[in-house]
C-alpha cells in the first residue's frame, strides 16, 4: 500500500524565520504535486514535479523532488503571515502513460505568526 | 465560464437517502476524478475516470457509483447515504502535467 507522509503536521512559523515542509512516499514515482488549500475552500496548484532533481520556485516558496529518496521539500523563505494556510503534497501513481491518479499526504497546517 | 464546477455546494441530506453530486469541465479533459476529505485523511480517492464510458475505483469506493456518459460530465452517487459519508467531496480534471478542483460539496447526511 502506497504511503504519503508530511512532515510536520502542524508548523507554527514567525514572520521572517525559514523552514522547510517534508513528503514522503513509498512508491516510485516521478511526479509529485504540491498544493495550498486555505479553510473553507479549494486546493490550490503551487508546484508540479516531474523528474528526479526538479526544483522549482515561486516567490518564499521552493520545491524539489528527489526520486531515488521518493523525498520531495517544500521550503519557505522569509514566512509571513499571508503564508498561513493548509499544504499538501500529492504523488502521482497512475503509471505508464495514463496521469492524475494522486495520493495526498495528511496535510501540514502552517500558521505564520508575527 | 471556463473550469470545473460542482453542484449543489452544500447538502443535507439523511440517512438511507440516494444522492448525486454533480461535476462539470469545460476543458474536455480524457481524465476525471473523485475525492472525499476528512480530517486526519487528506483527500481520498474515491473513483476515477479515464475517458466517456471507462471508470475505475479508487482508494475508497464502497458506496459510491459512478458514471461518465460525457466527457465534460463525472457525477457521484452515493446509493444510501450514511453518516459516515458525511465529508467534503472534491471533482479533478487533469490535463498531462496539472490537476484542477472543482470548489467542493459539503455533504452532510443525518
């Protein structure tokens, strides 16, 4: 059985401070996602990983994949407060040509104190 | 209105009742998707759809019915509701490197 787990589950930031968000997996694959869901409302995309060694960033945020680790890290930059929200990684394990079959993590609820 | 949209948002509805959530997408994307989430669970795959006509089971699909007749179309029956299909149900679409949500249904069977 497939296994995604986050680490941490909950994460209590200050503004300013770094830190980085964990995805493991049990299963090979090489294409994870990253998402931000905020209370109330829809997942949103960050972050679409699609090989060994990608990286990617966007403004406080990078993500990076490793496949031969089945490890992928979402770090965070400078936190502030608008960082605050739900993330969660997602592996893909549909296989050979077919795409989206994807298995979440719990979920790491981040809030960014001042 | 481009995207992926679900009906009704919000549902009460009580036990042993026969429910169907509604998905649309306006992409034509081949692959479409169903998932619950709970708390403590994540998102749950409950069914998945390749293509109009082809369906598969996901991670967690007792009580649940498909169909797919359509391709913009991937409604979600629940046949008897019970409690424990009270939860948030989420449609995807996917094109080859991204996943999209529809905003959600809150389900809540009494």
């Amino acid at each position: 059985e497939l296994k995604v787990e986050q680490n941490p589950l909950f994460l209590s930031m200050q503004e300013g401070k770094n830190y980085t968000i964990y995805c493991n997996y049990s299963t090979t694959s090489d294409r994870l996602y990253w998402y931000r869901q905020d209370p109330g409302k829809s997942l949103e995309s960050l972050f679409v990983l699609l090989s060994n060694g990608a990286v990617k960033q966007e403004g406080r945020l990078m993500a990076s994949l490793d496949t031969k680790a089945r490890l992928s890290t979402l770090h965070i930059t400078a936190a502030v407060h608008d960082l605050s929200a739900t993330y969660f990684c997602a592996v893909d394990i549909s296989g050979g040509t077919s795409y989206g079959k994807l298995t979440f993590g719990q979920g790491t609820i981040l809030t960014v104190h001042p | 209105d481009a995207g992926i949209t679900q009906s009704p948002r919000y549902k009460i509805t009580e036990t042993g009742r026969q429910v169907t959530l509604m998905c649309h997408q306006t992409w034509s994307h081949s692959y479409m998707f169903w998932y619950r989430q709970d708390l403590g669970h994540g998102l749950r795959l409950i069914y998945y759809s390749a293509a109009a006509d082809i369906t598969d089971k996901g991670e967690v699909p007792d009580g649940y019915v498909v169909s797919r007749s359509k391709t913009e179309n991937f409604p979600l029956t629940l046949e008897s509701a019970t409690r424990s299909q009270t939860s948030v149900y989420f449609c995807a679409s996917s094109s080859v490197h991204e996943q999209y949500f529809g905003p959600g249904t809150r389900l809540t069977v009494t």
